[in-house]
C-alpha cells in the first residue's frame, strides 16, 4: 500500500513538470502565441550555436586548398 502511493506521487510530480497537469503556456491567445513564437525561435538558434560549438561552421583544413574561408 505505502509503495503504491509513493509510486503514485512520484508520477503526479513527474506529470507535473511536463506540462500535463499545469499548462505551461499562458490561457490568452496573443501572450500564449508569444511564448510559442520565442520557443521557436530558440530551438530555430540551437542549430546555429551546436555548429559553432563543434566548429563545425568552420571550413575544412583537410583539403587542398589552405585559404581561410572568411579571406575569399
């Protein structure tokens, strides 16, 4: 008895924070659209910074030709 109550307060704060029982977004339609647009635009910006994190955007010092991409 004593674990299947834990077990069930676990999952009610695990549901919790994923937005299931508590709305993460605001109820009026024009702030909820901007939360919604500046969540995008965060994820959109991830891709940009995990390349330059990596070095990636970088161009390749395994090619012939040893010119720095940004001295074309």
């Amino acid at each position: 008895m004593r674990r299947s109550l834990w077990l069930a307060a676990v999952a009610v704060l695990m549901l919790s924070n994923t937005g299931c029982l508590l709305n993460m977004y605001p109820s009026n339609p024009t702030r909820r659209m901007e939360a919604l647009l500046n969540q995008s635009e965060d994820l959109r910006q991830i891709e940009g910074e995990w390349s330059r994190f990596w070095f990636t955007d970088q161009p390749s010092h395994l090619t012939d030709e040893r010119v720095h991409g940004g001295l074309q």
